[in-house]
C-alpha cells in the first residue's frame, strides 16, 4: 500500500465529508455508470446502451452539479430536472418528498430500492453520492417496486484504482459547521479502497432545532481480472434533527389583515420536537464478463435503521359538513391548540437482484438478452402515540390531555404534559420478481426494447397474513435514429408497487398499478449536447396521498391520471459555458374515486408548471488561478389543496455560484433562494378560514473550503 493512502485511510478515521466533486468514473460497474456527456446511460435498461437507443425519458445529475447547486438533501438535487417536482413539503425534516409527471416517486441506490425512504427514515447524504439519475415513467419490468411517476436512483462513490480524493470544511446558514473527506486509491494490485465520511453540526431554518450528522462510508473493490469485480460497502450514519412545524393560514399567507406570524414560527417543542435517526448498510455488488456473449451481474444490501421521532404540531382545525372546530382556544385567536405525535421504529430489510445478460445476432438483428431475478424483504416493529384533536373516543388516542396551547404572539415553551405510546405494529414484506429483457438493434438506427415480469409480493400485520399479490408487467418500445442527431421513439410501459405498511389507524395499504403511453424526440447533434422532448399519459390505481382531515395520515383513492409533456437540455459551448434548461407541463387529476364529488379534481400538491435554466462558465485569471461563476432560476407554480378550495401561489427562485481554484485548492460560494424569497411549498385549507402552509426553504449559503489531492 502506498503510505500516503495509508495515511489518508488512517485519518478518514477521525474525520468527516460534504461538499461533493465527483472523481474520474471507470467504466467497471455498469449498473453505476451513466454518463450524459459521453451520450450513454444503463439505468435505463441494465445494459450498457446508448441514451439515442432507449425509447424512455432519462437524465443524470452529476457530482459536480450537487456540488454547485447548494444541495443540502437529496430532494434538493433534482430542482433542475425536468417533471420532477421537489421539496413538495418544504425544509420537512421528516424525509424527502418528490413528484415525478404528477406521481410520487421511489428512491433506489445503486439499483436497489431504498428502504424506508417514504417518511420518519434516515435521509440520504448527497456528499456519499456519485450521482444520481432521473427515470421518468413507470419502470417496474426491470426494477419491480416503483410508481408510475418513475423513480430516482441516487449511485454511490465506489473506489478507483487512481489514487485521489479531497478534504475540507464548509460553513453556511442555519449554524452550518461540517467537516469532510472522500480518498480512494489502490490498496494492492488488484484491491482498492475508498473513504466517504463526515461530520456536521447545523440547525434547520426553525432557531433550535438541530441538523446533526455523523457518516461512515468505507468500501473495498476487488478486481482479480479485467473481467471481474467485487465491491463491498459499508454505512453507518446517525443524524439528530428537530422537526419543521407549520402555520395557520388565517395567520400567514391569508391574514386578511390580522398580524401575520413570523415566517419561521415554531409551534412545537423545543425540548420535545425530534427526529433521531440511526442507519446502518452493508451493500455486496458483483460483475463478471464469462466471455463476449455471456455476463452476469448482482447486488445485494441488508440494512437496518431505529427512529425515535416526537412532534408536537398546530392543531389548525377541522371540519366536518356544517361543523368547523376552530384551532384557538380563545376569541381573539391568539392561543393555538397543539397536539402530539411520536413514532418509534424498528426497521431492517434486504434487497438483491442478480442478472444474466447475452448477447447474439440473428440475421441482421443484433440482440442483449436480459434475465433476472430480485428480492427483498422488510421488517418494521413501530410504536405509534397521538393525542385525540377535539373528537374525543379516535381511534387509538392517547388517554390524556393534548398539550398546552401556546400564545402565538407570545411563546412561552416548555410547560410540561402527558404522552405515550398506544399503537403498536408489527410488519413484515417480501417480493419476489423475475423479469427478461430483449434489446435488438436493426441496421444499426433502429432500436427495440421488449420486457416482461412476473412480481409476488407478501406481507404480514400484526401476525396476520395478508393475501399475496401476484402481478405481471410489460414494456415495450421502438427509437429510431432519423438522421442529424434525431432520434424519435415511442413507448409503452407499467409500473407495480406494493405499499409498506398501512394508514394512520391499522389499515393495509393496497399496490399501486400505472400504465404509461410515452412519445417523444432525443436529438444529440453531437457529444456535448441532448435535448429531449417527450409527451406522456399516466393512468395509476391506489395512488398514496395526504389525508386532509389528519397531518399524520395516508390514504388511497381510487385512479388517477396525468397527461403532458417535458424539455430538457444539456449543452456545453465554446468559451467553458455549460447550460442546462427544462420546462414542463402536468395535467394531473382524479379520474375515479369513491368520493364522485373528487372525480375530475386536479391532483393536490401538483404544479402544473415547472421551468428551470442554469449556467456556468470557466475562465482563467492566472497562469495557475480560475474562477467559476453560475447562476439559476427555477419556477415552480401553483398547487391545489386535496379539498380544491385553496391555491398556494408559485414562485420564483434565484440561486448562484462563485468558485476560484488555485493548484489542489478551491474555495465556494453558493447560495439557493439568493433573495430570500418567502413562499411556502403547501397550503390546506381543511375548513374555511383555516388551515395549514407548510412554508419553503429559506435563504441558504454554504462557503466550502477544499484540498484535492
């Protein structure tokens, strides 16, 4: 081993990471490999293929443009993706919370479905990433378990037989202290390493509340010959966090002349609001070529994760036909009625999927054969607690007062009250899919993508055998290139996800079920450019959605539906300048329900617009001094609540980015929100006049100072 990687392994001991400049990427594990540059991607079919010759929407969103964007957690690094709407709960503490053409979407890493990643669960750290991809649509012949929206799979750092890494410190807004590392290199002739860790010390924008974090992230690539590869994994990460709380809508974005709250008013405890996360990972991935026609691939992760959340939230009323219970206590509607929730988990799981993949001519028809099979299984032992909201006798609330309502010109925290636990659930799951795939190319424009799959899935509550659930999807697609950098195509394809767990009050949640009829263009005049358009229509049954009369609960109506279509681009010009820019259009709404009064309702939550532009450009000031400088904007617009009485406003937000790098320095400063603009991510207005704004994230500025070496 060389003695400065010895070294540096040595200190990554005693030292943490965060900023993030992805390294030189090697070709080794194709599952891993996306670069949009280079014009190739495998996310999209497993395979090594070219972006011109995958009849589906895909995009990438590298290191560097993390790095650059101000990207705080994983929600935040697609903001400039084209149909994925973010941050749909604003600065939520609880998890990340997503959209995809009008559907939720799945998180995987490195292939893998990560588990929990819905809500109370430990969030991923964008410093441990590589990058991380967009596939919009369903996707479920090859990945199983996804929405109909598509699904983000985010690809982790992995060694590199180069020896290189960086080390730094950031500070920023909301406290934010943060110490961090990533070394890789050659440990023997044919093992390297790599070390991926931070520490953080931090607050969320709500004065008080922690943003707390330790990551441990070592991993080992053994490559015995140049048709092998093994790489193993490990995380460790804890974080102690605070929770967001929200606002009354007659005291914030519709006062109607009363005193507005101040926009990060907190409502909960400052001594009781948590949410403590500890997550750990071991993660096996395995390539091997037999020959030029045969190859197989597997990966495989076991995980396990305890959660001890506690919240104590704004009561802002509820209503039930002609009666309306207000959140005050008092005429004046100055003391805010509060109650209480607490979550505490237990969760482990373990996800693998192996493949075979062959590849043959027959006559003029070269073909990749694809076939796998995956599994997974989760475990979940919760404990649940809630004070009852004024109806006394709700299922399951604790037997005791709710907190202290609070004077909100005038907080006072503190005052001490009863709580505890009094659900209790008992979880198990499992899926079991086989899928193959046929990608055949003619005359070497026309490309065809045909898939099947065959899913069952189980699952147990409460010692309780559910019925299985068995599930067959299809996929099939034809792009062809035209000439000039066109590339048109056409698409089919379906999506089959069970739904872990169940609703606020015991109930097992049902799969959801999509299909998609996808259309659109691929034009890449040369390497450094893509521009795709495509148009879509979604139909989806089960779909999973904020329960209007309980914050703490999800429910499933009948079908939904979306309809419309995206642009997006990636350029670079002469002159260093890189550009990249997206618009898209949502037509999302209720198509059956057992609520008619819902059909035909516009999806909550849903901007039907989205638009983004940024740019960067390089230049050099000294023989060994450059500077980078770049700049954003993003348009999210307006959404409708699931009662189709309020619209929360869009907004337009400006971000910015300043670099100079001398030799192995670089110093940076970027920003999100530059102006400080105060918008809010959400409204409900469960009963006029009230309701909740859940608001968006503040202004956010993080200096990075880093060494590579």
């Amino acid at each position: 081993m060389r003695p400065k990687l010895k070294l540096a392994l040595l200190s990554a001991c005693c030292a943490g990471a965060a900023s993030g400049v992805a390294m030189a990427q090697e070709a080794t594990d194709p599952l891993s490999e996306v670069v949009v540059r280079a014009s190739r991607a495998v996310a999209g079919t497993k395979t090594d293929t070219k972006l011109v010759e995958i009849p589906q929407s895909i995009s990438v969103v590298t290191g560097a443009e993390i790095a650059d964007r101000t990207v705080v957690n994983f929600q935040d690094v697609f903001r400039y993706s084209a149909g994925v709407a973010t941050e749909l709960n604003g600065a939520d503490s609880r998890g990340d919370f997503f959209s995809a053409r009008g559907f939720p979407t799945e998180q995987y890493l490195d292939g893998l479905k990560r588990m929990p990643d819905f809500i109370y669960g430990a969030r991923l750290e964008v410093f441990s990433l590589e990058r991380a991809e967009v596939l919009r649509g369903p996707s479920a012949v090859l990945y199983g378990a996804g929405g109909a929206g598509g699904l983000l799979n985010a690809v982790s750092k992995t060694p590199k037989t180069a020896f290189g890494g960086e080390i730094g410190a950031q500070l920023g807004t909301d406290k934010r202290k943060q110490l961090q590392l990533d070394v890789t290199g050659p440990l023997s002739d044919t093992v390297s390493g790599r070390f991926v860790g931070l520490i953080r010390d931090g607050e969320l924008q709500w004065k008080g509340q922690p943003d707390d974090r330790i990551l441990v992230n070592p991993s080992v690539k053994w490559s015995p010959t140049d048709h092998t590869d093994v790489t193993l994994m490990g995380l460790y990460q804890k974080d102690n966090q605070g929770t967001q709380t929200y606002l009354p809508i007659s005291k914030s974005i519709a006062a109607n002349g009363a005193e507005r709250l101040p926009y990060n008013f907190f409502a909960g405890e400052p001594d009781f609001n948590r949410a403590d996360t500890e997550f750990w990972a071991a993660t096996l991935l395995v390539n091997h070529r037999f020959n030029s026609v045969l190859s197989f691939s597997s990966r495989s992760r076991v995980y396990g994760m305890n959660t001890d959340y506690g919240e104590v939230y704004g009561d802002y009323g509820d209503g039930f036909g002609a009666f309306y219970a207000s959140p005050f206590d008092d005429a004046g509607q100055t003391l805010l009625q509060r109650e209480f929730y607490v979550n505490r988990e237990k969760s482990k799981g373990f996800n693998t999927d192996n493949s075979l993949a062959a590849r043959f001519d027959t006559g003029p028809f070269q073909h990749t054969v694809l076939a796998g099979v995956d599994y997974f299984k989760f475990k979940q032992d919760k404990d649940e607690g809630f004070s009852c909201d004024g109806f006394a006798g709700q299922f399951g609330c604790f037997n005791g007062p709710s907190p202290p309502s609070l004077n909100i010109y005038d907080p006072q925290y503190g005052t001490p009250f009863a709580w505890g636990y009094t659900n209790f659930l008992d979880y198990r799951s499992g899926q079991l899919g086989l899928y193959v795939q046929d990608q055949i190319r003619f005359a070497d424009r026309v490309s065809i993508v045909l898939g099947a799959r065959r899913d069952r899935a189980t699952s147990k509550r409460n010692g309780v055998k559910e019925d299985p659930v068995v599930n067959w999807s299809y996929r099939a697609g034809v792009i062809a290139e035209v000439g000039y950098g066109f590339s048109p195509y056409v698409s089919y394809s379906e999506s089959f996800l069970p739904v872990a767990g169940g609703d606020f009050y015991g109930n097992p949640f049902e799969p959801r079920t999509g299909r998609q009829y996808e259309g659109g263009v691929k034009w890449a005049p040369s390497s450094q450019a893509l521009v795709t358009v495509s148009y879509f229509d979604i139909k989806e049954s089960n779909y999973v959605t904020q329960d209007p009369n309980n914050i703490q609960n999800f429910i499933q109506t009948g079908q939904v539906g979306s309809q419309g279509y995206e642009i997006e681009g990636t350029l670079r010009v002469p002159g260093d300048i890189d550009l990249t820019g997206s618009y898209s259009y949502t037509k999302a709404k209720v198509l059956a329900d057992t609520d008619p009064a819902r059909v035909g309702a516009r999806i909550e939550g849903v901007p039907k617009h989205l638009a983004s532009a940024w740019a960067t450009k390089t230049f050099r000031v000294a023989d060994e001094v450059t500077m980078r400088a770049g700049g954003g904007v993003r348009y999210v617009g307006s959404k409708i609540d699931s009662y189709q009485r309020f619209i929360t406003p869009s907004a337009t937000l400006v971000d910015a980015l300043i670099e100079a790098e001398h030799k192995d320095w670089s110093l940076s400063l970027s920003a999100s929100n530059i102006f400080n603009t105060r918008y809010y991510a959400s409204c409900t207005s469960s009963s006029p006049p009230d309701g909740i704004c859940v608001v968006g994230k503040d202004r956010t500025i993080q200096a990075t100072l880093r060494r590579r070496f």
